[in-house]
C-alpha cells in the first residue's frame, strides 16, 4: 500500500514528508475504532485488526487523487473485499448501539406486509383498541423478521460486491415510504368495510373514522416500543455472547449462548413471572370469590345448598355458588309459564365451594350428600354440571331447563377454581377433567343404587372450560367408542362452546362424514351426536335422531370451538368452503399474524351478542329441548319459552 503523502505535497513522494495532521476524518475512524473496541474487546486481535487495516486504505485514499482512488477502487490489500463506506460504518456503529436507531429496511418493509395482513377479519370484530393491539404486536414480529432476513441478503450481496448505492437506497426508501403512507390509508379504509360488514351481520354498533385514528396511532406505538425492547433484549444478549467468548472456544461459544440464554428465559418467565403471575391471579381472584354481589341474599328454601338446612354453608359456596343458589327458579317464574303441565316443584341447586372441603373428591362426596338431602334424587332430570373456570354455573342454562321440566330438576356441581378460563387453562391446568371425573363417579355411584325404575334421568352439561371435564371421562380411542361410552351411562349430554382440544370434540371432527364441514360436523348421520347453531339454511342430518342424545351447541364464529396454536404455521379448517353463516368471507390465512388475531378473538369471546362468539344466552332452551324433551313437546314450545325467558337482548357474560 502506498505510503501517505503530506497534505500540501504533490507528486507521489516517498516517507522522507513529515506526517499529514489529523483530519476530522481520521478522528471519525478512530471514534469508531474505540467503539468497536469498547462493544466486542478483542475484535481486533482475532480478526486481524479489521477497522486498522480499513482506516489505513480509506486515509490513504482521502490523500490520492481521484484517478488514484479509482485505479485502486476501494480494494484491500488482502485482495478484493470491497470495503463498505465510512458513512455505512457509521450507521453500523450507531444501529448496533442503541435501541432507538434508525429502522432497517428490510425491517419496515415486512412490518408493512404485517401491519396490512393484521387487518383482515376473523371470527369476532374488533373495536380500535383490539386492532391496534393485533397490529402493534404484528407489525414489530413483522419488523423483525424483515429486519433478519435483510441482514442475511445484506451480508450475501456484499460478498458478491453487488450493494446497491446511496442513490438507490435513497429511492428505495422513498418508495417505501410512499407504500406505508398508502398502506395506512388503504387499510384504514379496509379496514372500516369489513368490520362493519361483519358487525351489520351479528347486529353490532359499527365502527367509524374516529376510531381509526386512535388506530392507528395505537398500533404505531405499541410496534415502537415492542422494537425497543426486541433491541434491548438483542443488546444483551450481545454482551452475553462477548463474555462466554473470552472463556469459551470460538466454535462452542455461539450454541453456549442460546443454551444459556435459553436457561435464563425459562427462569424469568417460566419460573419467577409465572409464580408471580400465579400469586397475584390467586390474590386478586381469591378476594373477589370471598364477596356476595350485590342483591344476593342468602336463600331460606331447604332445596338449594347454602340455606339453614344445608349441609353447606352459605359462607363456603364462593361468589360464583351464592350467585347460583340464590337466582333458583322461583315458585311465581315457574308458575308463569306452563312447562310440561305438571304441578310445579322447588328445584333443587347443589353446589359445594372451594373452602366447603380441602380436596375435589371430598367436595364431590359433600356434594352427593347435599344433593340426597335437598331430594335431588327423587326429580324427574339429573345433572352433573362442570363449571367454568371461575365456578360460574351459567343462570340462562340453569332458568331454562327448570322451566322446561316446571322445576323437577336438580342440578349438582363442585367448584374447583375461582380464576377465569382463560387463567385457569395455563394456571390451573387440568382441574376441570379431575373435578368432572370426580364428580361424576360419585354421583353415579349414588345413582346406580337406586332401582331403575326410581332414577331420574342422568344428563351432563358443560360449557367452554367445563366440557373439556364433561368429556375426558368418557374419551377413548376414537369417536365412536367415545360416544358409545357417554350414551351407555348416562340419559344425554349438552356440551356448549366445547374446546378446540377436546378428546372427544376432536375425534367426531376428524371423523366426520364426508361432505360435512368443521364448522357442523356430522358423525354416522347425527344417530347420536348432533351440533346445534342456528344456521338459518341448516339441514337437519339424513339419519333419525336415537335416544340418548349428545347435542353439541356450536356458532361458527365460537373462537374456543377453531382456534388452536396451529393456526401459526397452516390456515385453521374453519377457513374452508363453504364457510359458517356469520363467517366473514374476507378471512384468509397469513404466518403468525393469523395467531395474533386468534388471541384477540379468545379475549373477545363474549363480546359479540347472543347468538355469535361465545355467547350461547338464546341457544339454551332450543339445546335442552332437543337433547332431552319433555314428553308432547314441540318446536312452538321451544319459541314460546325462548320468548319468555327474554335473554336475547343482555346476552350472557361471566361476572369479573
């Protein structure tokens, strides 16, 4: 390499000039030089001094003329790398030290792709607030990706001296830019037409201009401050791997650090954040099941639990069980509307709290006592209710069946938690399917010592978390050996807004017939299972319906029934034609961001109105006639009641 000549001097002198003085140049270069240093010590020992050898090329370049540099290119002296440009190590040197650098491009052109897939519907509208969640989280995993794999094209294309110019990554940007502002319009519009055409169908407010902004703006910030963080937690692992290479071998240190960082992961987030999310849940909750809500009072009739004759007491039920004994049908709602005919009968509510006993099948023996006290096993219907997550027995399930029967029911449940679904499912993992199956063995046990022709009918009900406790009892091989087991020990079963994963739930939709969507399967021509929705173009299936019964209440919109972790890498089965009736048409499929929407449709569960989602509140005495129907019963008995009960309009929501 040619030696520097003296700033004034011309000519290709040789090193007898005295030394050119520092230029803001050569000050540049060393600042980055310390930099490097102070990020990766040893850096320059292991790769041979890189940064040295560039400034020796770059200043002697600075000191050439221009066909000097031109003849030499910007080739170093141990033959042909292009060497980048001081202002790329710059930028280089500022993006890896700070969290809040520039953007990448590649990082914001599929943070663009993202942030457009993030808008397309799902199962349940979105208000703003949900969509900037959903967009916010997608446009950062987006943003990562990108910036990934530009990092690997950015280092493929300087090896093959093909980066492109200042000029065309001006443009390039610029272009982009356009494109976002284009998107953001674009979406937004979209945005509107589908959420209000998927509102108008399930009857909901629809959403305007004003909340696109808000939006918008959410979501821009939320992507914003998940990229910092993704970049401070990036930052850090940096300097993990920079202290295991001063003791770890080269090729050993890189598997070391994700091993390591691995460890550490599963520490903090799987051991202290899930103890701490853990003793907060319980806290929080734990409090809220010791209240009464407001208006309950504590029952007198020796019918339900909780009362002075029972052999629970009032203060053990938890709120979710004084909420349930004390709204028991009333002589004057039973007497109102004429069910079967009969003479009307106090209906029987048992139900054992968390604190009534310390274990599930001391609860469940409690619980056959209770429910042999208050005449349970003397009523014409029997059922063995598994709760929600929090011990919820939903009130318009319980209302219609009693004023289907005028009150010759009993219903008997166990609580087993008081945290919601969605807490329970990962908190308390696996105490629906023991308390169901504690339940009822025990009941049945009872039931089987009374002469056949004094038992009532035995009949299981369940709805979302509850069904995965309904149907792990009897689970089997496969569907029909499944349905075999539910049908020969009981008198039928409802199971409502059953879980993705059910066993049983699971076999009857891959076994479905063919020609039969995911959305209503059917099993050997509905002989015994049937799903139940109210499609107006449903076709009943071909076959008679035999008794026992196993009726399955599912919306095609019911985010718990279709949504299942696969949905992150193939388009979930719900997407294929033909569609359910209040399916939006416009869903499609896209990587990860399908995930991200299925959160929030599991989060908004409840929030469409009776009839859609979740929410089962005008389905319950269609469901209880069909599984189970009062001898002389029809379909105008079903409306009738329908239209008495009145639970169109508030819908059904678990209290918090």
């Amino acid at each position: 390499m040619a030696r520097l000549c003296h700033a004034g001097a011309t000519g290709t002198g040789r090193g007898d000039a005295p030394a050119a003085s520092p230029t803001p140049q050569h000050r540049i270069l060393r600042g980055i030089e310390s930099f490097a240093t102070r990020v990766a010590p040893g850096a320059r020992t292991r790769h041979d001094r890189p940064l040295a050898r560039g400034r020796r090329e770059w200043t002697s370049g600075w000191t050439r003329t221009a066909a000097e540099r031109h003849d030499a290119g910007s080739i170093s002296s141990e033959g042909g790398r292009s060497m980048p440009d001081l202002d790329d190590q710059v930028t280089v040197a500022r993006r890896h030290g700070s969290v809040l650098a520039a953007p990448t491009f590649g990082g914001v052109v599929l943070a663009l792709l993202f942030w457009w897939e993030s808008l397309t519907p799902t199962l349940v509208p979105r208000p703003w607030a949900a969509q900037a969640a959903v967009s916010g989280v997608c446009i950062a995993v987006g943003y990562g990706i990108g910036t990934l794999v530009a990092h690997g094209v950015r280092r493929a294309l300087v090896r093959w001296g093909r980066s492109p110019g200042p000029r065309t990554r001006s443009w390039a940007w610029l272009l982009l830019g356009v494109g976002w502002l284009a998107g953001v319009l674009g979406g937004s519009v979209l945005w509107l037409d589908r959420q209000n055409d998927q509102r108008t169908l399930m009857g909901m407010p629809p959403v305007d201009w004003s909340d696109v902004v808000p939006m918008v703006t959410g979501a821009a910030v939320l992507a914003a401050l998940l990229v910092v963080v993704g970049r401070a937690i990036r930052m850090g692992l940096r300097g993990l791997d920079r202290r295991i290479r001063r003791h770890v071998p080269g090729r050993r240190a890189a598997p070391t650090t994700v091993l390591l960082g691995v460890v550490l992961a599963v520490l903090l987030f799987g051991g202290l954040a899930f103890r701490g999310v853990t003793e907060l849940a319980g806290s929080a909750y734990g409090a809220t099941n010791e209240e009464t809500a407001e208006g309950i009072v504590r029952p007198e009739g020796a019918t339900v639990s909780g009362s002075p004759r029972s052999l629970v007491p009032w203060e053990t039920l938890g709120r979710m069980g004084r909420d349930f004994v004390a709204g028991v049908t009333t002589a004057d709602e039973l007497a109102a509307f004429p069910g079967t005919g009969g003479p009307p009968v106090d209906p029987v509510r048992a139900y054992v709290g968390v604190r009534s006993a310390d274990s599930l099948d001391a609860r469940a023996e409690l619980a056959v006592r209770e429910l042999e006290r208050a005449g349970g096993f003397d009523r014409e219907v029997l059922v063995v209710w598994v709760p929600t997550g929090t011990g919820w027995m939903i009130p318009e399930a319980a209302a219609a069946l009693e004023q289907l029967y005028d009150g010759d029911t009993a219903i008997v449940g166990i609580q087993y938690s008081y945290l919601p679904s969605l807490l329970s499912v990962f908190l308390d993992d696996g105490l629906a399917v023991e308390a169901g199956s504690a339940l009822f063995n025990a009941v049945e046990a009872r039931w089987t010592q009374l002469p056949p022709d004094r038992r009532p009918r035995l009949l299981l009900f369940g709805k979302s978390l509850g069904t995965a406790g309904v149907e792990a009892i009897f689970a089997a091989v496969d569907a029909r050996s499944s349905v075999g087991n539910l049908v020969a020990r009981t008198d039928g079963a409802l199971i409502v807004g059953a879980k993705h994963v059910n066993p049983i739930h699971s076999q009857i939709t891959e076994a479905r017939d063919p020609g039969s969507p995911v959305w209503q399967p059917v099993l050997d021509q509905g002989r015994t299972v049937r799903f139940l929705n109210r499609d107006p173009d449903q076709r009943p299936p071909s076959g008679a319906w035999s008794v026992p019964r196993i009726g399955y209440l599912q919306h095609p919109s019911d985010p718990v029934s279709f949504w299942g972790v696969e949905a992150l890498w193939r388009p979930p089965e719900w997407m294929d034609r033909p569609r359910g009736y209040d399916v939006p048409d416009s869903a499609r499929w896209f990587p990860v961001v399908t995930a991200v929407q299925a959160v929030s449709d599991l989060v908004l569960q409840l929030s469409p109105p009776p009839g859609f989602g979740h929410d089962y509140a005008t389905d319950y005495a269609g469901g209880w006639a069909q599984v189970l129907p009062p001898d002389g019963w029809t379909d105008a008995d079903t409306e009738r009641l329908e239209q008495f009960l009145g639970h169109g309009t508030a819908g059904e929501s678990e209290p918090p």
